[in-house]
C-alpha cells in the first residue's frame, strides 16, 4: 500500500480559549483541525478546562446561536452538530462566544 501525500496543505486554527471577568487570566490555546465542528469543539473545550461537562453549553456566533439540541433550548438555537469552524471563521482574531 503506497501512502499519498496531500496536494493541499492541512489548516489547523489555533484557538485562545479565555474565562471572562477573572483575574487572573485563565486561558488555553488549542490547536483545532479546520473541519472541527462546533460539537467537536465542546468537547474539546470541556477537556482543557478540566471541565465534566454537567451544563448545557452554546456558541454565540455573529449573531447566531448554536448549540447542542434545538429541542432543550427553543427554536432561536441552531444544532451545533454539521457546522465547521471553516465555515464561520472568517479571518484571524476571529472572535466568538462559548457559554
């Protein structure tokens, strides 16, 4: 079996993850595939912070809501499971929030 290797280079985003109102700062950085999606991404936060993911989260993007099932927020939440980070980042500093 011969392995191929990739005529498009991978994109990666780094993330700075930062708690709001603290002093001091707590933040991680993490390093996330483009395709990560906004599901993946909770998990992956939940991980760094040392959190046990007891609460329901969402992701307050340019206006929209995303989070994990329309059903337990309302109709104003959309479903955070098909939608990837290179589909709503646009440019870098991109800044977004995650409750």
């Amino acid at each position: 079996m011969a392995l191929r290797k990739s005529s498009s280079p991978k994109t990666v985003y780094q993330l700075k993850i930062t708690l709001k109102n603290i002093r001091p700062p707590i933040w991680r950085r993490v390093q996330v595939d483009r395709s990560t999606t906004l599901e993946q991404l909770h998990s992956i936060v939940q991980v760094v912070m040392g959190w046990e993911d007891y609460h329901l989260h969402s992701f307050s993007i340019a206006g929209v809501e995303y989070g994990p099932s329309p059903a337990e927020w309302g109709a104003e939440i959309r479903s955070e499971k098909s939608v990837k980070l290179d589909g709503i980042i646009g440019k870098e500093k991109f800044k977004f929030h995650y409750t």
